[in-house]
C-alpha cells in the first residue's frame, strides 16, 4: 500500500508546478505621469524602480512585473486606468495613488474584485473611518495628521491667531480639519481655492494683509508651492507673517527655489513623518543612492513608494510566495514587518500606520543645497482620529 | 474691512482683467475676423512662458528674456497658421474645435519633451520682486503694477492701430464683412497670417508676463483660456474694445467674488453652509454673468459690426 502511492508526490509536484512556473507577482502602480503633476509621479516611479533594484526585483522568490499607470491628475482617468489593471492586466496587487480624489474615485475598482490596494501617499478621512476596508492598506499618513501635528507646533509657538490657506479638494479640506482639531487660538480667515485651475492668490494675499494674523497655515502640494511661496514674497509678506505648511515644500520644488534665490522658504516650518536626514541603514541606502542617480534629494512621495515595495515584499515573504493567498498577504500586512525608511512603524487597526510626526525645517545642508531637517517629535505613536469610526 | 482693503482688491481684479485682455484680444481677431475657433489660443500663453523663461536663462536678464521672445511668439504663431490651420478655415466649427484641441495635446506634450517636467521658473530682478508703498498704506507688488502698466499700453497701441492705421481698417472690415475685404483686392491669406502671429504675440506676452508669478508649466494654458473665452462671449466676438471692457468687468467681479462673498454668505448662513458656498458660488459668478449677457444681449456688450 505505502509502495502504491509513491507515484502520488512526483505526479503533484508535477501538477503543481505551472503555478510554480507562473513564479512572477505583478504589481500595478497608479501615479501621475503626465500634466505638471508628473513630476512628482516620476518622483514616486524612479523609487519604485530602485526598490525594486534593491531587492534584485524579486520578491519571496518570485520575480517582480510592474505596470505603471497615469491617472493624469484626474479621478475619471485614475479609474479607467484602475480598471485596465485590475480585469485586462489582471495584476495582483495595486498600489501607488498621489491624489485623495483620485484615490476615492479607484478604491472601490480594486477592493470589488477582491485584491489588496496600498496607497503611497492619499489617505482621505473616509477611507481611515467609516468606509474602511480589510484590503485596503495605507503606508503613508491620514490626510488630517500631519497638519493635527502642526496645530500642536503652532500651539507650542504661542500662535494667538491663524489664516488658513487651502485648495477646495477633499486633502484641502482634510487638512484644514486637521489643523483646526488641534489648534487653540482663533482662525481669523479662511479660503479654500479652486483645484487645480487657481494659481494666483493676490486677492487672498490682500485678505491675509487686512487680517493681520500671527501665522499662515498652507497645503499647497505640487507645482503649486513654488508658486505660493514666490507670491507669499512678492506681497510683502515673508519676514512679516510666519508660514506653517505641509505638503507644499518638498524636494522638487527646494532646488527650485534655490535657483530663483527664494530666501524666503529658508526657516519655514512644517510637520512630517519623514526626512531625508532620519538615521536607520534603509534610510541612508535609500537617500544616498537615489541622489547619486538623480542628483537631488528624494521626496516624501518618493520615500513612500519605496517603503511601499518593501511592504509588499514582507507580506509575499511571509506567505512563502503563495500571493493568490490574500488572506495570508493581509495577515502579514496587519504585522508591517518590513524595514521603513521611517524606523519602525505599525499598522494600526483600520489599516493606516501608528507613527510618529516630527517638526522639520528648511535648511541649508553641508553642501549647500536646500533640504528640510527634523527638529523635534510633535507626535508618537499617532493614531488618526478616523480609526474609532472604522468598524473591520 | 476697510478703503486699503478694497484699493488693493480693486487693484488685483484689475490685474487679472489686464491680462485676460490680452489673451482675449487675440482670440477674439481671430474668431471675429477669421472665423477660426481656436482653442490652442492657450498653448501660445504657455509657448511665450517658455520662450521668454529660456531667453531669460540664457541672457540672465528677464527684461532681455521677454523682447528676445515676442518676436519669437510671434515668427511661431505665424508658422502655426502657415502650417496648421490655414486648412481648417473652411471647415466646421466642430472640426476646428477638434483639431486645434489636438494641437492642445501637441503643445502639451512638445513642451514637457523639450524642458524640464516640472517647468521652469523665472527668478525676478531685485528692484521687481517685492511689494511698494503706493501710498495712503495701500502696499502693492511692484510687479503686478508692471503687469498693469504693460496691459495699458499694449491696450493704448491695439486701440491706436485698429483705430488708425490702415492695417486696422482692414482688420475692422475684416471683421465684419470677411467675403468683401477679399473681394476688393484685399490678400487676405497674408491678413489672416499677420492677425494670427499678432494673437500669438499678445497671448505670448500675457505668458511671459505670468511666467514669474507662476513659473512656466505644461498646460497652463487651459486654465486661463476658459475665462478668455468667457471674455470674448461677454464683449462680443471680433470688438476688441468689448474685449478690454468684459476683460476687467470679468477681473474685477472673480476677484471681488473671492474676496466678499464669504463675508457677506456668513451674514446670512450658518459658518458650516457659508464655507461650503463661498468658494462654490464665487467661482459661478461669471458664468452667471455671461449667461445673463448671453440671454439679453446675444451677441455681447459690444458687438463687432456686421453685414
């Protein structure tokens, strides 16, 4: 009888091995690739790509296919793009999404149909709380956290009274939220701008003049923060009204600045949960080597596509390659073993990281390019305020 | 809320409105005279943008910058006829709309493979980047005024030419009756060239004008040219003094919408309603003027004269 079945494990080895064979997880990343958005969209691809280099591109033994996908700014277009991957591309996993409208508009392509979705960088309120879901990851923040950690900054720093200055999207409207939860002083004006076709804010600017307020706050992220700033100058109001911002200064819009002289950026404030200059061996890999490639200093975006890869990669690892097992894979993303650039972060239980939020400013560095270094922690271990809400 | 408050208002409405002139004065020659709907109009905003921040880059001057490009804009505008659209006037509208929407994405993309993806970026001299004392406490940036200033006269110099200059006679017979300016013995191919590459310069100039407030960028163009058409359908298509007039009044009533109406909702609304509306209905307003123009007076303020 045992002599009987011997014939048993090579005929399943040989059954199982086209799924062997099939050795490759495919990966679809949206971003922006096109518009004056791409760049950041390119931000995020060039680390993708050397996450990938990094890891030899493969993953728990399996070799790494990825599709990139261009939204084009657009939240129609994010979702057609969505579709494409998820029924004619037929990838295993989606991940990528700059934009909060854009992310709202694909989410439910993707959870429909029963995949993982991992958000690099959106994260609306909505998706944190009630419309939560158990395949929907989040590496980056929730919207109203960072700013939540600059209302304690503004709060630390004797800000009597703020202005608030934000685009009428649902991020804008995030961030305002955010920065109102957690600031104690009085809100003295408030003008939430069309997006993305407002560009020009010298009748804000007037209005912020007549207010008179003891700080600005901003969210202005994209091309759109060069632009701010330069405006900010222009009326007169650098050196005269503190500006608090998150999201608007990166490290694409710095050397920009640097190069139209705009002092006025040196010394400003804002929080994050990331830097170039944070000290752990993923970090410094990942930093030295993107600027020995592209010659500047990563963005924030571009630190969370890579972290994002790695994530995948630990979950893969831990279902020993098995990633048609999303039961498993989501187990395993729960854990978020992996090695962030950010330290050590955890999942909290609506699937958006538990993290800490640092006080960052514009400085000169060692070589004298611009780039933001941390000053204090504002927040440990944060918990977005949506996380009660979400019922998993 | 106080008179420096409105003065400083008044003076950013007026700002927007000098230059959604100059991009509706070119859009409305050349839909008046030529009968050319074109919406790559804001493709020749953004082109001036780049020309003159590359001219800029390479003179290390921005004044030297914008007189190297306007002649450039305008040799590129004249090109665009020649090649693109000389073969589109006797098509539909919808054709038109079609193809100049395709040479939209043309620009779009030219320009994202020839410069940098994120645009670039025109630092300002020191004596034009800060805000003057204008006196009475109204402070103003020094370079919205020059904007203002350069509106003015390019306004002042298009009313004198059309109004004057022989080139302007056939351009206001141009408009209103095209068939009989050709049938006179007016070449007509060389007047449509000379029009366009004049609508390319001044949307140009508006770009280059922006290009250090904005920074230049691939699709800006659109943005603006949506107001320009409003503008030119609130003037009357082919008048260009319907265009300067509807230019402000557009100008002044987006900005005075942006400044006021919050403070006037909150007056009547709960702060939740009001901060919703506000942005909502400020950014309605001129499509509700135009379609108050539209319902009582079709063919715009100031219509061109037509036989």
């Amino acid at each position: 009888m045992g002599k009987g079945l011997l014939w048993l494990a090579p005929a399943l080895a040989l059954l199982a091995s086209p799924a062997a064979a099939a050795s490759k997880i495919k990966i679809g990343f949206v971003t922006t690739l096109t518009t004056g958005a791409a760049v950041i969209g390119n931000d995020q691809k060039n680390a993708v790509e050397l996450a990938l280099k990094h890891m030899g591109n493969r993953m728990g033994g399996l070799e790494v296919e990825i599709i990139f996908a261009d939204d084009e700014f657009n939240p129609q277009k994010g979702k057609q793009k969505t579709e494409k991957l998820v029924k004619k591309d037929k990838v295993d996993i989606v991940a990528g999404y700059i934009w909060s409208h854009v992310l709202m508009a694909s989410a439910s392509t993707v959870l429909d149909a029963g995949k993982i979705l991992i958000s690099a960088n959106a994260g609306p309120s909505a998706l944190a709380g009630k419309k939560c879901n158990k395949n929907f990851f989040n590496i980056s923040w929730q919207n109203d956290q960072t700013p939540m950690a600059l209302g304690e900054v503004l709060n630390q720093r004797g800000i009597k009274t703020l202005y608030i200055l934000a685009p009428n999207y649902a991020a804008g409207k995030n961030m305002v939220a955010g920065v109102e939860r957690t600031f104690k002083g009085k809100i003295v004006g408030k003008d939430m701008t069309k997006w993305p076709t407002q560009i020009d804010w010298a009748s804000e600017f007037t209005k912020v003049k007549a207010a008179n307020p003891d700080a600005v706050f901003t969210f202005y992220p994209g091309k759109h923060g060069p632009a701010f700033i330069k405006q900010y100058q222009q009326a007169g109001l650098t050196g005269k009204v503190p500006l608090y911002s998150v999201y608007t200064i990166d490290s694409i819009g710095l050397p920009r600045m640097q190069k139209a002289k705009m002092k006025g950026v040196l010394g400003t404030f804002m929080t994050q949960t990331w830097a170039p200059d944070m000290d752990n061996a993923q970090n410094k890999r990942f930093v030295a080597d993107f600027k020995k490639k592209h010659g500047r200093y990563p963005t924030f975006y571009a630190s969370q596509a890579y972290d994002s890869m790695f994530f995948i990669k630990a979950a893969v690892e831990a279902v020993g390659g098995d990633y048609g097992n999303v039961t498993g894979l989501r187990k395993a993303m729960e854990k978020a073993d992996f090695p962030s650039v950010r330290g050590k972060i955890t999942m909290g239980k609506n699937h958006f990281p538990v993290q800490n939020f640092y006080l960052r400013e514009v400085v000169e560095d060692a070589d004298g390019n611009w780039t933001t270094a941390i000053r204090s922690t504002v927040y440990e271990n944060h918990v977005d305020p949506y996380a009660k809400d979400c019922k998993m | 809320m106080n008179w420096i408050f409105l003065a400083e208002q008044f003076l950013n409405g007026f700002q927007l409105g000098i230059l959604l002139f100059l991009i509706a004065a070119g859009l409305t020659l050349v839909l008046g005279i030529m009968d050319l709907v074109n919406l790559a109009h804001g493709s020749l905003y953004m082109l001036g943008a780049f020309f003159a921040a590359t001219f800029a880059q390479w003179t290390d001057s921005f004044v030297l910058g914008v007189l190297l490009a306007l002649p450039a804009i305008l040799a590129a505008g004249m090109v665009i006829e020649v090649v693109a659209l000389r073969t589109l006037y006797a098509r539909s509208h919808l054709d038109q709309v079609l193809a100049t929407f395709g040479l939209i994405l043309f620009f779009n993309s030219l320009v994202q493979l020839v410069w940098p993806l994120d645009g670039l970026t025109i630092p300002l001299p020191a004596y034009l980047d800060g805000a003057v004392e204008l006196g009475l406490g109204v402070t103003y940036p020094t370079y919205r005024i020059l904007i203002i200033a350069v509106g003015l006269l390019v306004a002042l110099g298009l009313y004198l030419m059309v109004a004057k200059t022989r080139l302007g006679m056939l351009i206001r017979a141009g408009a209103s009756n095209r068939v009989m300016v050709g049938a006179l013995g007016v070449d007509i191919k060389w007047l449509f060239t000379l029009v366009f590459g004049l609508g390319a310069m001044l949307a140009g100039l508006a770009g280059m004008m922006m290009a250090p407030i904005l920074s230049a960028t691939s699709g800006m163009g659109e943005q603006i040219l949506i107001l320009a058409f409003v503008v030119i359908v609130i003037g009357g298509i082919g008048s260009v003094r319907g265009a300067f007039i509807a230019s402000i009044i557009v100008g002044l009533i987006d900005t005075m919408g942006r400044s006021f109406l919050d403070v006037l909702l909150l007056a009547v609304l709960p702060v939740n309603a009001a901060e919703a509306a506000g942005p909502a209905l400020s950014s309605m307003l001129i499509y509700i003027l135009m379609a108050s123009v539209l319902f009582f007076k079709p063919q715009g303020l100031f219509p061109a004269q037509s036989g």
